[in-house]
C-alpha cells in the first residue's frame, strides 16, 4: 500500500495507549472516533499502529493447528457449488506495474539469493554441493517467475478452459489458462492421484492430427501443479492428460485422467 | 509447482471453487486451531471454520493483495465471526466483517517467509516473556474478543491499568519479535 502519513497533528502520548487498543480492536467505541481522526494526521501514531498490527497479524500463529472433520469441507464445497460467483470485472492485480507479489517475491529471492550466496561461499570446497545448491536456487526461481507469470496473465483476465476428471480420476480438476503474453499456455491441475516413482503424468494435445505431446510432469500428490505446456491447443482441439511410463511417451498409452475442450 | 495463494485468489475471484478448496487444503488447520482457542469448541470451531471459507468465497472481490497475505485476510475473517458469536453469547451487538480502518501490517521479512511451526514456536515464546498480567490483558483483547473496559470489568482490575498493560504488553511482543526477526532470517 502506498498511503503516506504526514505529521498534521501534534503527537499526543496518551494516544499511544489508544494504539495498542485499537489494533488488538479493544478500544472503547466512544475512543475510536476520537482515535481515527487523531491517527489520519498523526505520522507516528500510524506507524505503531501498523506495527501494532502486525503484532497483531502473529497472534494466531502462537495456536496449535487442528484437524477438522472431512464433511466440513464436502459441506463448503456444495455450499460453494450452489453460489455460483459473479466472475470480478475489474483485476484485482495490476498487470503493468509492479504489484506486493512481485515485491514480496522480490524479497524472497534477495533473502534466497543470501542465503544461497552465502552457502555458495562455504561450498567452493564441496563442488557437488555447490552445483546442486545452485540447480535448486534455479528451481525456485524458476517456480517463482511462473507464479508471477501466471499471476499477471489470470489479473489480465487471460482465457481459461476447464478440465474434468474421468471415472479414473473423479475427484481432479485442471484448468488451461492461456498466457496473453504469448508464452506457452499454463496447466494448472489439482487432487490428481498419487503414482508411483515409475509413473508420471503427460499432457496431450488432441487434435484432428492425433494427440501430440504437451509435456510430462510430476505425480500428484493431492495438492495443486502448476506448469506450462508446451505445446499451444488451438480452438476445438483438446488438452487431455495420461498416466505414462516416467519420463514420458511418444504416445499416449494409458488411461485419460484428465480431459477438457479448448 | 504449486501455485501461490494469490493466484488461487485471483482464481476465486474468476469463480473457480475448485481453487477455493485448495486454499481450503492449505489453511484449514491454521483457522480451525484459532477457531477452536478462541471458542472452545471443536462443533463451534468447525462452523466458523466451514463459514469463514464461505466468507472468502462471498468476499473475494474485496481481497486486495495489497492490503496483506490471504492468510491473514483469511484468520481476520474468522476471528471476527468468532467475536460475533462470542459477544451475541453475552448479548453483545456484533463486530462485523472486517475492520476497515487498520493501515495495513508490515511484517518482517522473517516472519513472511518463516514455517508455521517456526512462527508457533518464536510467537509462543514472546507471549511467555510477557508478565502474565499483560499476556492476560492481550489474551483477553484478541482471543475473547474484550474491549479494555470489559477486561477492566471481568479482571477487577481499573480501566487506566488495563490500558497500560495492553501498551506494554504490545510494546515487548513488537520488540522480541523484531529482535528475533533477524536471527530467522540468518536461519533462512
């Protein structure tokens, strides 16, 4: 956020214990009022609010995580399913400037790239180390910068075809999302089945040629992948996904998993 | 990979559920747990926990990335429905969604990046160092949802006290924890 605070009002120290209050939301409602018209003209009060805040935004860490029962998310998601969303017209994330994200990606690559800069120091002696913390500093770069990517083609309201699980697997779900930077298309899938380490899953593109493959990508593990394919469907043609022998086939032999019309 | 949780969002806002129940995956422990310590009841817990990700459904449109994390949008979001149901138990008016008048957080770098477990663990340890009468005095603020009058009412303790304390109280915890940032962060 860039809203700026300037020194209007003089500083009043009694307003410090309003601070403290108001940011854990225990101030009196008779205080508020007085409070906010102090704050909006006082740049030191706002800062301690916002780092009062963020005290704040920690103290629910400080709890144990808990279990919860398995209806609870069947309830939400038939819940979810009978209110249908009114899609946002406006993106909510600016493609063209620089955005939090991106800020905050920012930072964990400059935290990374200390972290790894520093190791790199101590692994001149160890060369194997050293390649393989630099191919894994690759890796969440890499990851990052498809994220961002993604990001910025979804908040420009790029194109998106849904693709729905098979009686092999009726439980995952994907999406194609085409990238209006012109990039290959993305491939988001989710609940997609465990396989074993000599399986993986390969996307096709199917059209009136045959299918052709897209690209090969880890085993599902019950969370959410994002990748890019690699190769572009065209209108009519379909993104459909198989499991295949590991890394991958010149052609698909195994059941579709996966499947959705472009 | 797996996706950030501002572009599952960004996949809410377009409407896509399936992308809410990943975010469900992610942070449905986190929400339970405060659900759960601020109400004491696992059946209570788990319908706010059930309404609040509703809540993220109904409401996307008004997340702004800028404004902060998801997970923090999220656990705001089930704090306040767990003070709703709180102050309606003591016959208390409602709070209302979300507070629109705090300026956003701006967290160390440390503590963005740190684990869950990590955070548990350094957030835990800096509520201990607290004399217990200022722990009590944040405990009573955030967990029960009191207003400093209603600590000074249920403590006994005069109102003038209550506000001293939750300054304190805040003053440290914002100390330790910036001091410990650092040390995150070289673990990093």
């Amino acid at each position: 956020m860039s809203r700026r605070y300037e020194q209007l009002v003089p500083h009043d120290d009694s307003m410090e214990e309003l601070a403290a209050a108001f940011a854990l939301g225990a101030i009196e409602p008779g205080e508020r009022g007085q409070f906010e018209t102090h704050l909006a003209g006082c740049a030191r009060c706002s800062a301690l609010v916002r780092d009062y805040g963020a005290v704040v935004t920690l103290l629910p860490s400080s709890v144990d995580q808990m279990d919860v029962s398995l209806d609870v998310r069947e309830r939400l998601m038939a819940d979810v399913a009978t209110e249908p969303r009114v899609p946002a017209v406006e993106p909510r994330v600016a493609p063209t400037e620089p955005t939090p994200i991106d800020r905050a990606r920012t930072r964990r690559f400059s935290l990374s790239g200390l972290a790894v800069a520093a190791l790199v120091v101590v692994s001149l002696s160890f060369g194997y180390w050293n390649y393989r913390l630099q191919s894994e500093l690759r890796d969440v770069q890499q990851a990052a910068r498809l994220d961002q990517e993604f990001v910025a083609a979804l908040a420009a309201g790029a194109p998106r075809y849904t693709l729905s699980g098979t009686a092999e697997a009726p439980s995952a779900h994907g999406a194609v999302v085409i990238d209006p930077a012109g990039g290959q298309p993305f491939l988001l899938v989710g609940d997609l089945p465990s396989l074993p380490p000599d399986r993986t899953y390969q996307a096709w593109v199917v059209g009136a040629a045959g299918p052709v493959d897209a690209g090969v990508f880890p085993s599902g593990s019950g969370g959410s992948h994002l990748t890019r394919l690699n190769q572009a469907p065209r209108a009519g043609e379909t993104v459909a996904l198989t499991v295949e022998p590991a890394g991958g086939v010149a052609a698909p032999t195994g059941q579709i998993v996966l499947a959705g019309a472009i | 990979m797996e996706p950030s949780d501002e572009a599952l969002m960004l996949l809410v806002q377009q409407g896509d559920g399936q992308a809410l129940g990943t975010i469900y995956d992610r942070h449905h422990r986190v929400a339970m747990g405060l659900a759960y310590r601020m109400l004491s009841s696992r059946e209570s817990a788990e319908e706010i926990v059930q309404e609040s990700f509703l809540a993220v459904w109904r409401l996307a449109g008004s997340y702004h990335v800028e404004r902060g994390r998801l997970k923090d949008w999220l656990l705001q979001i089930v704090r306040n429905r767990c003070i709703d149901r709180l102050r309606r138990e003591r016959g208390f008016g409602t709070i209302g969604e979300i507070d629109p008048a705090l300026p956003d957080p701006q967290l160390p770098e440390a503590w963005v990046v740190a684990s869950q477990e990590e955070l548990r663990q350094e957030v835990s340890a800096a509520l201990a160092l607290l004399p217990a009468e200022q722990r009590e005095a944040v405990d009573l603020a955030y967990f029960s949802g009191l207003s400093q009058q209603e600590i000074s009412d249920r403590t006994g303790t005069p109102l003038g006290t209550v506000k001293g304390r939750m300054r304190l109280a805040m003053d440290k915890l914002r100390q330790t924890l910036w001091t410990r940032a650092p040390s995150l962060e070289a673990r990093g």
